[in-house]
C-alpha cells in the first residue's frame, strides 16, 4: 500500500503497535503519523410496494448475475442516509425516501460495515447505472432464493417478509464471523 509517508514523504514506515495505541498499525517513524485502515461502511435500502421486494441484479464481480439490495460504499462527506439515497439511485434508477434503519451488521474478515435502511419509492425516470444487469420487484414466493448474492442479505429479506405481514419492523445489529449473520433484536 504505502511505501513513503504521505505527510513526511520519508521511506520509514513500520507496522506494529505505535506508542500509546492498542491495535498494529502502519506508522512513520520520522514523523509518527498513523495509518488507520478502518471498516469501510457499505448503505443500502429495503424497498417494499404493494407486497413486493425490490431487488438488483449486479452487473459487477464478485458473483456477477445474483441478486442483491440496492446498497455500496459511502463516499467521503456523505451521511449514511445520504448514501443510502445515492446507492439505491445508482443501482436503480429510483428516487427514494429513506425511511428508518432496518439492520446494521459487521463483518470483520472484509473490515465492512453494513447499514441497511427501509425506504420507500419516491419516482423512477432514471435508469439503473452501469453496476446493475437488471431490476426488479419480486413477490416474495417468486425470489430468486439459490441466487441472492450474500447470507446476511437473504438473511434480512426472509426477516423483512415475516414482519411484513405482521406491520411491526424492528432494527436489528449483527455480525459474521464465520458465514451467517447472528442478528440480535
């Protein structure tokens, strides 16, 4: 990654615990500026019309053809609502009001951060952008199960149809050390 300092321009960087930290690090030792890589945090948004899911098919690796939520990673200056908004445009085409947050989850081997919100659909006269073969509302006995791109997102649209019926949404956390999501209420 780094080789010289981007504050120094010194080739004197080393990785371990710099003085008075807790974790290993990239640090310079001529000037001590540390190199935090922190989770990335990815915002995204559930929306539901008339008993249906919307869903997009990615267009992008890794598992081209599968389908997800609409959701990516936040850019510098962005609220998380705002790139939640952003995402969903991007992917769809769709205007959207970003509603409440509906799951926030971790995961720690990819340093990703999830937050996914519910939304509503505002108006769609865009179309979706270059990461999104297609897009598509499904009923939920018509989702494509076997193709859902990530466990956490099956994991949260099986939860989202169950309290659909019900009217009552909850926000749930989470975190994936080995495979599945363990969501607690």
């Amino acid at each position: 990654m780094h080789q010289y300092c981007c504050h120094c321009g010194q080739r004197s960087l080393s990785y371990g615990i710099p003085e008075g930290d807790t974790h290993p690090r990239k640090y310079c030792n001529a000037c001590g500026l540390i190199y935090y890589d922190n989770p990335r945090v990815i915002a995204g948004a559930i929306i539901e019309q008339e008993g249906r899911l919307l869903l997009c098919q990615r267009g992008i690796p890794p598992r081209v053809g599968t389908w997800t939520l609409p959701a990516g990673f936040m850019e510098r200056g962005e609220s998380v609502e705002e790139a939640a908004y952003r995402e969903v445009w991007e992917e769809t085409g769709i205007n959207a009001e970003i509603l409440s947050p509906y799951s926030i989850f971790s995961v720690p081997p990819t340093n990703e951060l999830y937050i996914i919100y519910r939304a509503r659909l505002k108006e769609w006269k865009d179309t979706p952008g270059h990461e999104t073969l297609a897009v598509k509302w499904f009923n939920a006995e018509d989702i494509p199960w076997p193709d859902i791109f990530y466990p956490a997102i099956r994991q949260i649209l099986e939860r989202y149809i169950d309290e659909h019926a019900g009217g009552t949404y909850g926000i749930y956390t989470g975190s994936m050390e080995t495979g599945t999501v363990h969501f607690m209420r």
